[in-house]
C-alpha cells in the first residue's frame, strides 16, 4: 500500500481566491492523479501528473484553472484558481503503485463562499 | 465513459454475505475488473481486481463469470463498517492507469 497525505484537509474560500492542495507520498512513485468529486456525485478525474513532465489534464479541465506541480517524486500539488462556488468539491489525490493498483489520500474538503 | 453498470443501492443485514453485482458487457480481452469503496468523508480504498479468475484476498472475494461480462463482489460477513458506496470499474494494465468512476452501488448494512 502507499500512506498518502493531503494538506489542508478542508478549508474554506472566498470567490476569486485561489488555493493549493499539497499531496505527499511516503515512497516515490512514478504516477500521481487528481481527481474532483462535486457534492453527492462520482469521481472525477482532473489529470495525471508524471514527475518531469506537463501534466496531462482530462476533458474539460484546462491548466489555467487546475495548474500542477510535480517537482519530485514523492509530492505533488493542486491549485484551484479564481474559484467560484461551483468549485466546491472534494478534491483527491491518487498514487499508482506498480501497474495493478491505485491508493487514494484522504481528500481536501473545500467549499467557496 | 464508465463502461459498468451497477444498483444504485442495496442493503444487507449485519453478519450476512453482500453479494454486489455488476454488469460490463463490452469488455475488452485484456481489460481486467477493479473494486473500489468509499467509506462516507474518506478517500477510496482498493479492495479487489481481477481478470478472469476467481479472486479471493483478506476483504472479499470476486466472480467474474466464464463469458466475463459480469462480475459479483462478495463481501463474507458484512459489519456494520462496510457501509460504503461500492464502486465497479473496468481498465486495462497497459497504458493510461487513470481509473473511470461510475456512480457506484450504495451499500447499507443494517443491525
């Protein structure tokens, strides 16, 4: 398994704030993820972020608004810019450990006044 | 994109077996079948996954039917604990390793 950590674990925003989740791994690892889960709703992923190169972000999610950092391989983060409300959401980070499993951090909870 | 179909929800009764289906009928040879949990406020947790083989470990045991376009999640002897939305997913080993959510199957144990 992987122990995975996210900081903050929740926090609480004004509009047109923007804010940085940390999310750090306890051994290296080559792939990184970012998922979103809005309220009441599935998963969703955001990007892959691969130490070393540009993330690569899924349809409808654009660098501007979810820019990525991966400076190392245990460590990576997430900014939400310019929030709105509609970005309230849980926002996750996932690790693959060999090619067969993914491990999950434990969210950050954010809501956007 | 989810390429799974599962109940919304279901309930079981404390010390029972949870029998959770799920439907994939375009899967791919070499696609294998992945269950995750979400205990209410936590990140997922993996459980199982398997490619065509029956797959048991220390939290629960799958069966993937001979034609694999259907897969049941067994879970032995439920606690109260295992409240969760249970989640079905279909990915292959090669390439992309991003996981695909569906809305899950929302697993009630009762006492």
């Amino acid at each position: 398994s992987a122990v995975i950590s996210q900081k903050p674990s929740r926090d609480i925003c004004q509009r047109g704030t923007s804010l940085t989740i940390q999310c750090q791994v306890d051994s290296q690892v080559t792939m990184m993820f970012w998922y979103r889960q809005q309220p009441g709703q599935s998963l969703t992923l955001i990007a892959t972020a691969n130490q070393g190169s540009e993330a690569t972000y899924e349809s409808g999610f654009v660098i501007d608004k979810f820019p990525i950092s991966r400076p190392n391989l245990t460590f990576s983060t997430l900014t939400v810019s310019n929030m709105s409300p509609e970005d309230s959401s849980i926002y996750l980070c996932s690790v693959s450990r060999g090619p067969d499993t993914q491990y999950f951090g434990p969210g950050t909870r954010l809501t956007v006044l | 994109d989810a390429k799974t179909t599962q109940p919304p929800s279901m309930d079981c009764a404390e010390g029972r077996a949870a029998n959770l289906p799920c439907n994939h009928s375009t899967i791919s040879g070499n696609e294998y079948v992945y269950w995750y949990r979400q205990i209410h406020s936590q990140g997922p947790q993996y459980i199982i996954h398997g490619l065509k083989n029956n797959e048991t470990n220390e939290m629960a045991s799958l069966i993937i039917t001979e034609d694999r376009k259907s897969s049941t999640l067994i879970l032995p002897h439920a606690t109260l604990r295992d409240t969760a939305v249970y989640y079905c997913i279909v990915r292959g080993i090669q390439g992309a390793q991003k996981l695909v959510f569906g809305q899950g199957t929302r697993l009630t144990i009762n006492p």
